[in-house]
C-alpha cells in the first residue's frame, strides 16, 4: 500500500473515531468473509457499520484521533462496529454478543457516549432492550422520584444500564417487585336522574306506522 493510500486511510479512519461516541470493538480472527459480510448486513440494521481494518492504521488513527485508551483494545485481528447517531448500542451489542456465542467472535469492549468500556460492559448492553423501549420502562414502571424520571430520558445510555441494575436490586432487597402499570380505568356511565320525565306516548301517527321524526341534534 502506497504511503499516500495509508495517510488518507488513517485521517479517514481518525474522523470517524472523532465522530462516533458508540463504537464495539471485537476480535474477528476465525470468521470467514461470507460470515463477516453476513455480520455487517445484519449491524447495518441497527445503524452500526462494520470495518475490518488493519491495526497498525487502527492505532495510528486512534492516536490521531486523541482516544488513546482504544489502544489497549486494539490486539490481534480487530474490527470496529462504529453506530451512527441515530443507531440503537443495544441492539448492535446483541447482534455481536449473539455472533460470539455461534462463531469465532470475542468482544473487547469499546466506547459508550464516549466513555471506554469493557467486554461486561457490552454484554450487559447486549441483554437491554432498545434504548427507547428501556426509557419507557423505566419511566412508566419503576417508582422513583419526579426528578430522577425526568433525568433518564436525557441520561447516558451507560447510566441507564447502571440505573436499572442499581434499581433492581434496591427493590429485590426490599422484598418489592416493580409495579406493572394500571389499566386506564373506564369512564363511569352518567347515573340518569331520578326525576326525569317519562318517555311520551307515541303519537298517532307513529302508531299508525308514520315515520318517526329524527331526533334534532343538540347544539354545541
């Protein structure tokens, strides 16, 4: 590869690592490429997109990029699944997790809203359903004060996993389980007053099979 080739690489490489606070970092040593293309459509899904990269462009980016802390994940074959804005973690961390449970796969770690991460840490993601499904959960089931709802809906997607663990197990040593939401209760139909007038007598002409007026609609 010619030096010039390298250089745009490693700048493309380093913008994408400067832009992309999710990112998953696994080993992919033993994948064969119909398995690895299988892997990216499926991630693609989730709005993570899979690269295969060599580690020495991958280290000289990550410096370039000023995240030095990725170089320790950065071992042996590495692929990086980078999630787009509005890509769902959770959702590209079940995808790998599952990956390394039928083939060749070991996840590292990675970056979450930009904070470097371990392997637990992604498998733990990994169990979560998707953002936007957890906040609702938490939100409309677990009691909590106003205050602490409202920040979860801002909150890191990281604090979020740390929340619902630490919530959890407060409520299982309290001997509590997470209340499920009440049913909206129906409307109560309107008790007709006792003194209302009876129905009148029909008049002759609807006894004799005339047509009954259409009752005039109230106004507004």
């Amino acid at each position: 590869m010619l030096r010039q080739d390298k250089e745009r690489i490693v700048g493309e490489l380093a913008e994408r690592l400067k832009s992309s606070p999710n990112l998953l970092i696994a080993d992919y040593r033993g994948l064969s490429m119909p398995e690895i293309d299988e892997l990216r459509t499926k991630l693609l899904e989730t709005g993570a997109r899979f690269s295969v990269v060599k580690n020495t462009l991958t280290r000289l980016a990550a410096e370039q990029a000023g995240v030095q802390a990725l170089l320790e994940l950065i071992d042996r074959p590495t692929a990086i699944a980078f999630i787009d804005a509005d890509g769902d973690p959770a959702a590209a961390a079940k995808i790998l997790n599952d990956s390394s449970k039928t083939h060749v796969l070991v996840i590292r770690g990675g970056l979450l809203e930009g904070d470097t991460v371990g392997d637990a840490e992604i498998k733990r993601l990994a169990t979560l359903p998707p953002a936007d499904v957890l906040r609702a959960q938490l939100a409309g089931a677990v009691a909590a004060p106003l205050t602490t709802i409202v920040g979860l809906f801002t909150a890191p997607l990281r604090d979020l996993v740390n929340v619902l663990d630490a919530r959890i197990k407060q409520l299982e040593e309290q001997g509590e389980t997470v209340p499920e939401p009440e049913a909206e209760a129906e409307p109560e139909e309107p008790q007709a007053e006792a003194d209302a007038p009876a129905e009148e007598e029909p008049s002759e002409e609807t006894a004799a099979g005339g047509e009954t007026p259409a009752p005039e609609s109230e106004e507004e």
